[in-house]
C-alpha cells in the first residue's frame, strides 16, 4: 500500500459555522473519487481507502474475505456499523474540481456517501475518543452494491450492530427511510414454426401481448396507490426473438421494482398467474422492499443534527434497491440511510458533488454519532 494521499486540486470552500470544525476537508472524497472502481474493478479503490483509514487513526483497517474496506475505530463490544458500497456504475469520468464542485464518477453515488462515514468517524476518534468507550464504530465500504450486493451479503452474519448507517446519497438535510424490492424474470413464448402469411399470431406477437396483459395487471395493483413507494413498478429491459427448423420463439426480460406488500416470491407467483403457457424464468438475486422504522433514537439524533447545522430535515423513500435491503432485515436494528449528493445525478455522464455539501454532511454524522454513543 501506499501511503501517499492524493493533493487537494483547489482551495476548499470553508464549513458553515466555522469555528470548532477543525480536521473536516475533502481529501478522502477527493482521493477515493480518483480511484475509478466499477463494479467488480474495487481493489485499488479498496486499497487505498484501507491506507486512508489507517492514516486517518483507525483502530484497525484491512480488506475482508469479500474484498470489502473495512475501518474500525474503538474496541468496545457494542457495534454501530456505517455501511457505504465503494463500487460505482461504468463510464470513467475525468476528475476535476471547480469551484465548490467535485466531478467523478462515484462522486455522488456513493463515495460522497462512503467518505463521509470515513471522516465522520475519524472526527469521533480524534476529537472525541471517549465517547468510544465500549463501542466500535465499523466504517464498510462495500463491493458489489450496483451488482448482486455481494459485499453486503458478505457482511451481514458477521456483524451484530445496535444501530446502521447506509451510506447513498439524499443531500445532507434529508434522511431515507425506505427502498423498494425488486425481482427479474425472463419470459418465453415458444411455439411450433408457421408460415409468415398464416393468421396464427407469431411468438413475438404473443409476447408484446404478454407484456401488455402484465402491464393491466399493474395498473389495477396500482390504482389508489398514489406513492410510487408504494406501486408496482414494471420494466422491460430487453427482447429476443428466434426460429429454428420446427420451432420460433420470443423473450422478454422484464425487472419489477416491489412495494411493502408484494415479496418476491408473491410476483412470482402472480406471474405464472396472469401469464398461462408462458415460459416463465427468474434470475438474479430477488430483493424484499424495506422500510426503516422512523420513531427511533438514531432518526431523532439525525433530525437533531440536521437542525443544529441550519437545516431543515425531511424524509425520503426511494423507488431503487440498495443493500439496505440486504442488512436492514438481518440485523433488525434502528437504520437509517444517508449521505451527500443529489441522487439525480446518479450515473449521469455529469455526476457531481458539492464539497460545501459534503462538509456539512460530514458535521451531520459527527453529531449524529455523539449523540448515539452517550
């Protein structure tokens, strides 16, 4: 490893409030941002962000048996786990900064997430170790997240949390609550070969037939449902079709994004249900919809913190997946997701963050934090 850190680009823009927020810039943001880590291409990400640790005075930092960076500070055995995913969607976006704006791919989603639990914690350990007394804080910046979450599943039986963070981003006055599940399937119509002038439909006609029977089935699950929280949200994602000598067929893939009450096991079973004599195959990893519950110390502590830095909290509940979904049931734990960025800038060729936004965040966490392990 090396132990170098990468040079801050550009003067910093001061944190509001100013006095007292010593030890806060963006280097860490900086330096992981510079470290371009798609999906299954994490090590060097990893690596760098296990020094930083180390240099930042964690307890410990190393590099778990799923690849994920792992930070801890403190010794306790009470744990509080702030989990970010260090992997970013392709499309390798030079880093620069102007002005009060940091562009890179992952800026936004979601190692401005991810830095920020990395600094956060380093503030509780340098400027208020005490308050580690019987606790370790667990900073994961996790592999695979914008894949099948394999550092999420990785982690979630090793550790025992009284509380989580996960790290996406929500801008730093606001707190999500919730995420939808998902489940993919394929869908096959196969049938015997006919002549092109026959008036039997073809096996691509009978599949555009299918996708539009399933998207009136959505349509009546979804009336009265006026939060797309809480709808079924449907995709098709991609189409193929084929004939052999006896035999043509068609293929659909199509990706749901689920609500509370509808599990993946359920839309399963309602698809064989609404679609008879179709071919119907699931693949990938199917995710539940979760909810975090909002009367907790931990949301109190975030709403708290929001106020002191001037701002006034709200909430959200996204339509996306995140490993949220992964831990939240597992642990069953207070949980909470936040983090800087502005999450419509997700994968976009313009991603970017605010490093004056960043900051703030960064002071959210220190005194969300402080106020939990009292």
């Amino acid at each position: 490893m090396t132990s170098a850190l990468p040079p801050v680009p550009s003067p910093l823009p001061p944190l509001p409030g100013g006095e007292g927020k010593i030890g806060i810039d963006a280097r860490t943001l900086i330096g992981l941002v510079e470290q371009y880590s798609p999906t299954g291409e994490e090590k060097a990400a990893v690596t760098w962000l296990v020094e930083r640790m180390r240099q930042l005075g964690y307890s410990q930092s190393f590099v778990d048996g799923a690849g994920n960076a792992v930070g801890v500070m403190g010794a306790g055995p009470r744990q509080a786990i702030l989990l970010g995913h260090i992997d970013t969607v392709t499309g390798l976006i030079p880093v620069r900064v102007e002005g009060d704006l940091l562009y890179g791919r992952g800026s936004v989603d979601a190692k401005g997430p991810l830095a920020a639990f990395v600094d956060a914690v380093a503030r509780i350990g340098m400027h208020s170790p005490s308050l580690l007394d019987g606790w370790q804080l667990v900073v994961i910046g996790a592999v695979d997240e914008e894949g099948d979450s394999l550092g999420a599943r990785h982690i979630t039986p090793l550790y025992h949390p009284e509380f989580a963070i996960v790290g996406e981003p929500s801008r730093w006055e606001r707190v999500t609550l919730g995420y939808k599940g998902s489940a993919w399937a394929r869908l096959t119509v196969r049938q015997a070969r006919s002549h092109t002038a026959s008036p039997t439909a073809s096996a691509s006609e009978k599949a555009v037939a299918a996708w539009e029977t399933l998207r009136g089935w959505a349509d009546k699950f979804n009336a009265g449902r006026e939060r797309a929280f809480d709808q079924l949200l449907l995709a098709l994602r991609g189409l193929e079709s084929g004939e052999g000598d006896f035999e043509e067929w068609a293929s659909l893939r199509v990706g749901a994004r689920l609500p509370l009450d509808l599990p993946a096991e359920a839309w399963y079973i309602h698809l064989a249900e609404i679609l008879p004599g179709i071919q119907i195959e699931p693949y990938g990893f199917p995710i539940p919809a979760y909810a975090c519950e909002k009367n907790t110390p931990l949301v109190r502590a975030f709403l708290a913190a929001i106020r002191t830095q001037g701002g006034k909290p709200g909430f959200l509940f996204k339509t996306g997946t995140a490993d949220l979904n992964i831990v939240g049931p597992a642990w069953n734990c207070p949980s909470v997701v936040y983090g800087p960025g502005d999450s419509a800038l997700d994968h976009t060729p313009q991603e970017h963050a605010s490093l004056g936004e960043y900051l703030q965040a960064v002071e959210v966490l220190v005194q969300t934090l402080k106020q939990m392990l009292r």
